[in-house]
C-alpha cells in the first residue's frame, strides 16, 4: 500500500487528515508513504495493492501519469473525502497551485461529474446488504456531494422514512480495459446516476 503525503499539499472540500490518523487506519498494512517525487516515479507503485490520495478533492496532476499506468495495470484507488480528482493540483516553482474545478481526470476513471447536494439532516449510515458483517460506523459529515458514473454504494445515510439518501461509501470497478477506482466517504450509487455522497470521517 502506498498513501501519497506531501508537505504543503492542499486539502480541497474536505478536512485535513493526520499522518498518524491514516498511520493507525491502516496499521497492519504496512503503508509506505510517498511524497510527489516518488509518486511520480511509476517504480514507487510496483507491487502495491493501493494507492491511497487522502487530501479530498485535489488530484496531484504532476503525477497523474504515473497513477494511470498504476491503475491501468490493474492497480487499486481509495480517495479520501471531497469530489473525485475534481480539482488538479500542479507545483510551480516550490508551491503548490489549484487548477480550475474540472471532471477531466475523473472521467478518467468513468466518474462523468459531481456536484453539491443538500446535507440530510437525521441521517444515520448503515452499511448495505453483504456487508453489514463490518463494524458500526458514525458519519460525522460537512458535505455532500453527487458522482454520476457507473459505481455502487457500499454503506448509506439512511434517513428517518428509511430512504437513502447519500453513499458516503462507493466503490466503482472496471474489470475489463479501465481501472479500478475505491472509494470512500462519497458517491452516488446506480449505474445511470446515483446517490449524494459526503466528505465525512469514518
């Protein structure tokens, strides 16, 4: 497993998570850490099973060659929080710059746009059929946001009627000639559409 952290790296639509949070999430794992240099180096994702981008919305552009060619191999993405790859990052000149918001590295991976939703309020999150054998979870979410694409919700906010109403959970899965993309913390979830996801910690 390789997590991406970079120093001075911005957070986008989401909240800042601590290394040693994602340390302790993934004890066990063995997680490599890897800064913008050694991502972009394709070397540094040989073997791994993951690659984790844990700073919401904003996708390392430096790198993205690198992760396609990962992904493409058949390579694995968990994106925590914010909009999928929604908003590129570049570094000039020692800082690192936002990009325009833009769906361009997302519909990479069949994610076709994503967009704000209201916050349901009330809503408690309920793992879905096949894996309520996982650990309760409490969702505690700033945002939510829509990914349409074709991907599935593996746990939803479930709102008092017993609808639900977001996918803080997704997971999409190409099998054939695209890459996989997991992920967590957002999405909708039907083929032709889907489900408000949120920017939550789990």
């Amino acid at each position: 497993m390789v997590v991406f952290w970079q120093p001075g790296f911005p957070t986008v639509a989401s909240q800042p998570v601590a290394r040693e949070t994602l340390a302790k999430a993934f004890e066990g794992m063995e997680p490599v850490f890897s800064d913008l240099d050694q991502l972009q180096d394709p070397a540094s994702l040989a073997g791994a099973d993951l690659l984790v981008l844990p700073y919401g919305s904003a996708a390392p552009a430096d790198a993205w060659s690198a992760i396609m060619t990962y992904l493409r191999n058949g390579g694995n993405l968990l994106v925590l929080g914010g909009q999928p790859l929604r908003e590129p990052v570049t570094r000039m000149d020692g800082k690192f710059a936002e990009g325009r918001p833009q769906d361009t590295y997302a519909r990479d991976l069949n994610l076709q746009h994503t967009y704000e939703v209201p916050y349901p309020q009330g809503a408690r999150f309920a793992w879905s059929a096949g894996y309520s054998f996982l650990p309760a979870l409490e969702v505690r979410a700033r945002r939510f946001f829509a990914v349409e694409g074709r991907l599935n919700g593996l746990g939803y906010m479930v709102n008092a009627d017993g609808e639900e109403v977001a996918a803080p959970v997704i997971v999409v899965d190409h099998r054939a000639r695209r890459p996989r993309l997991r992920r967590r913390r957002s999405g909708r979830s039907r083929d032709n559409g889907g489900r408000p996801h949120g920017d939550a910690r789990l």
